[in-house]
C-alpha cells in the first residue's frame, strides 16, 4: 500500500512529461516507418526489379515494420504514464482535502493513513458524534492511498508488458502484446528472466499440495509458494541440482534431528517451529492424522519431528491453516498477503503494529522483516507470471513460443524461465540474423580472388 508521504512526494507531472518525449518519439518512428515503405521501398520497386531488387525492398518493409513496432510500443508507454499521473493526481487532490479537513478538526493521521484525535477529548456517554469526523477522513484518505496503490500495481505490470516489446519487429505481434493477459505478453515478461531469483525448487507433487491446501483453507496459492520460495532449505539453494556435500550434509542433519529434536529448530520445507506446529494440529482437531488415524497431537516430539521433515505435504498444509488461524484470530497487521508472510517469520505486537502503520511497504521496516518484504516485492510479479502461463493452454504456450522464435535473430536462443513448474522452455530464433552474427549452418565456401 502507498503510505500518505509517498502519495504527498509523487511527482505526476513529471510522468505526463515523459508521456510527451514517448508521444514525440512515436511519431518521429511513424515517419520513418512511412518513408522505408512508400518512399524507398516503392522507388527500389521502379528502379530495381529481380531477385535483389525484391529482396532489398523486403529489407526495407521489415525495417518499416521495426518502426511501426517501436511506435506501438511508445504509444503504450505514453498512455500508462499518462493513466499513471491521471490516477495519482486525483488521488492527491482527494488526500490533500482530507488532510486539511482532519487538520480543522484536530485529528491525526499516520503513514498508513490511520485517523485518530490529536489531543485526548471529553465525548459524554453513549455519544457518537465525535466517531464522523474521524470516519470521513479515514474513508477518504483510505480510498485515495487504495487508488494509488491500484494505479502503482498496475502501471508497473504494464510496463513489464512494454519493456518485453523492445524486441518485436511485427507489427501484429506488438499489437497483440498490448494486451498484458494475452499468451505472447505473459511469455515477452518470462524471457526477461527472474531478476536472480532462484526458483522454487519443489518437486510437482509438492506444487499439487499447494493447490490442495489452498482451496481447503482459503489461503492463497500466491502466499503459499511464497513461503515455499523464502522458507526452502538452504542446501537445496545452495547446490541447485541437488546433491553434493552441501545437500547430503543437509539431509543427513534432518535425519539426525528424527533421532531428537533440536530446540527451537525450524522443521520440514516449510520451516515451521515445533510449537507453532502443534498449536495449528490442537486448533484443527481431526483435520491432521497418521496413516492410521492416530492424532499427529498426539505424537512425541521426536515422532513428529520425524513426520514434519519426511512430509513435506504435511508441511505445505500445516502452514496453510497456520495462515488461516493468523487471519482469524484479528485482522491487526494481517489485512494482505504481504502482511500475512511477514508474521509466518514473527507474529509480534510490533510487526502487526508495523503492518498497521506501513502496510506492505519494506521502505519503513527493519531487519529481518524489511528483507522479508523486500523479497515478496521483488517475487510477487514473478509468482504472477509463471500463475498466468501455467493458465494457458499447451496449445497456447506453443504459439507464444513460436512467436517469440519469429522475432528472434536466427543463432540466438529463447528461454522462459518461470519461478515455479515446469521448468526452463527454450527455442531457437528464426528470425533474420543480426549483423555481424555468424551463422549456425555453413556458409558456402569463399570465391577465390579473379586477376581483375
């Protein structure tokens, strides 16, 4: 959520400047596009007719479509930094008003927006009189933060979408790209990579667990492998194919914790303290069992710590219903997602009150929970992207691959790399070599020099 300085500081006007400069480039590309096809392209068509004339005039159109590609792209880029500024203007002038209303009536506000009486008042029993000014300006200022907040997700995924069209030299494709939800879009943000972001290294069955887990509880699939990306076993990041001395020591360590548990000791992948694991088992009775239906509550600590880390099923669910319970028991610091992974590390007075304050912001936080949040910032697009083409269709997620093969320099490689399931697709380009690029068939074999 944008916090009421960041909203204050937002600078508007320099958005719609920006829009101008992409306007003015737009069209210096709509001109040049114009020219490589009619002008030059129909004079080459005159005076250079056969095999080069043709293929120098197809040259010249594929540099027009370039142009027209770039001038799409710009036009776009305009129309999000004009929306952008539009959205946080209003916003602005919604909150500046309300902040002048709660200063003439002698309210407060923090950064999260939050209203309350600057100085202590006498209200007589049973009157409410006093709770409007206070509940107006927080509806306000509460819708305003919203507004920009909306317009900051929203601009910033757009932008994905427009970065991802540098590349396209049909104007067709960068047409359809316009549209962030459409197949080629979801895969132009996927082949700009994860931003160093190692992926979610789980096998498939543990990603169905998530699935299971979310729709048993609510809780979202974007929170749960959130928590898998942060919480994952150190040796399996550290050695990505998953053997060696760093993995086996790891394993052999877990093994050893099922012999007796080590205090405080985060279990299973998803790294839940024994504690918190058997109050989300004494909450939910009936709901975690053995094979053979005994009470997981009822195990020794060893026996459990044993079933936590052989489980990691077990482990996805039991952190599912530990969200559940945190959401339950107060919406305190506990009204988003963002909030909601920041108490799986710390469930304190202090992070709900920070959640309260700063919302999903890592700006203002501390420590552990500001990298916490730094991290879902940085994975929350991500996890979205790799959502959305694990959407499409097989059929779907081919054409979008094909595509981006048509708009890639033949010798040159087309990765989507998605955080979760699936792994890695690769294509090879098809499309016309860059200069300078060798070629990935051999060239026929150089003509030997004449005596002039």
């Amino acid at each position: 959520m944008v916090s009421v300085q960041e909203l204050k500081d937002a600078k508007p006007t320099q958005w719609q400047d920006a829009a101008d400069d992409a306007v003015r480039a737009a069209k210096q590309c709509a001109a040049l596009a114009g020219y490589a096809r009619d002008e030059i392209a129909d004079t080459l068509k005159m005076c250079w007719v056969g095999d080069g004339g043709r293929a120098a005039r197809d040259k010249f159109v594929k540099h027009a479509g370039g142009y027209e590609s770039a001038e799409i792209a710009l036009k776009e880029l305009a129309r999000v930094y004009d929306a952008l500024a539009l959205d946080i203007i209003d916003a602005q002038r919604d909150l500046t008003g309300a902040l002048t209303y709660a200063n003439s009536h002698g309210l407060k506000v923090d950064e999260s927006g939050r209203v309350s009486y600057a100085k202590p008042i006498m209200v007589p029993k049973g009157d409410t009189e006093h709770l409007k000014p206070l509940h107006h300006a927080a509806d306000v200022i509460g819708d305003a933060l919203t507004k920009a907040t909306k317009a900051d997700l929203t601009a910033a995924s757009q932008l994905r979408v427009v970065e991802g069209m540098v590349d396209l030299k049909d104007p067709k494709l960068a047409r359809q790209a316009l549209d962030p939800g459409s197949p080629l879009a979801i895969a132009l943000r996927l082949s700009a990579g994860r931003d160093g972001l190692h992926p979610i290294n789980v096998p498939q069955t543990v990603l169905d667990a998530v699935d299971r887990a979310s729709a048993e509880t609510g809780i979202s699939k974007k929170l749960l492998l959130a928590t898998l990306w942060q919480e994952q076993q150190w040796y399996q990041n550290h050695n990505p194919s998953l053997r060696g001395p760093l993995t086996e020591f790891g394993r052999f360590f877990d093994w050893g914790l099922t012999l007796g548990p080590v205090p405080d000791k985060s279990l299973g992948i998803t790294h839940m303290k024994m504690e918190t694991a058997r109050k989300v088992i004494e909450a939910n009775p009936r709901k975690f069992l053995t094979a053979d239906g005994k009470d997981l509550g009822t195990l020794s600590d060893t026996e459990l710590t044993a079933v936590i880390e052989g489980n990691p099923d077990l482990d996805v669910r039991l952190s599912a219903f530990h969200y559940k319970t945190l959401q339950e028991q107060s919406s305190y610091g506990t009204r988003s997602d963002a909030q909601l992974f920041t108490l799986y590390a710390a469930d304190t007075p202090d992070v709900r009150e920070k959640n309260e304050q700063y919302g999903d912001e890592s700006e203002h936080r501390g420590g552990a929970i500001k990298a916490r949040l730094h991290n879902w910032e940085q994975l929350s697009p991500h996890l979205d992207d790799a959502a959305a083409w694990e959407g499409l269709t097989d059929e779907q997620r081919a054409t979008a691959l094909e595509q981006l093969e048509s708009q890639t320099p033949a010798g040159h490689h087309v990765s989507l790399d998605p955080i979760y399931g699936g792994g890695v697709t690769t294509g090879t380009g098809s499309g016309a070599p860059e200069p300078g690029t060798p070629s990935p068939e051999p060239g026929p074999a150089p003509t030997p020099p004449g005596n002039g």
